[in-house]
C-alpha cells in the first residue's frame, strides 16, 4: 500500500472520505440532528447511540 502524505486541508479531507471504503457503514448508525444538521455524539461510557 502506498503511503500518502498528510495535508491540512479540507480538500484533502473530502478527498479521503471519497476513497474510504468504509464509508458506507455510516448510513448504519444514527446520527443525532441539531436544527436539521449532523451532531457529534461524545460519551466515553458508551460503544454508541
């Protein structure tokens, strides 16, 4: 596997979230909404929602 080098952008961030092949797992899960967008969930007692 070639080894990619880090940039700080988010381009480049975009960029990785379209080649991951994970991706796809997200739809898996539930994703809390605020006001009609996504939410970060942070618990350190929990293995998710």
């Amino acid at each position: 596997m070639k080894e990619q080098e880090f940039k700080v952008s988010i381009e480049y961030a975009r960029e990785m979230d379209d080649a991951d092949v994970l991706s796809g797992f997200r739809d898996e899960f539930h994703i809390p909404e605020h006001q009609g967008k996504d939410v970060i969930y942070f618990c350190g007692n929990s293995l998710g929602l």
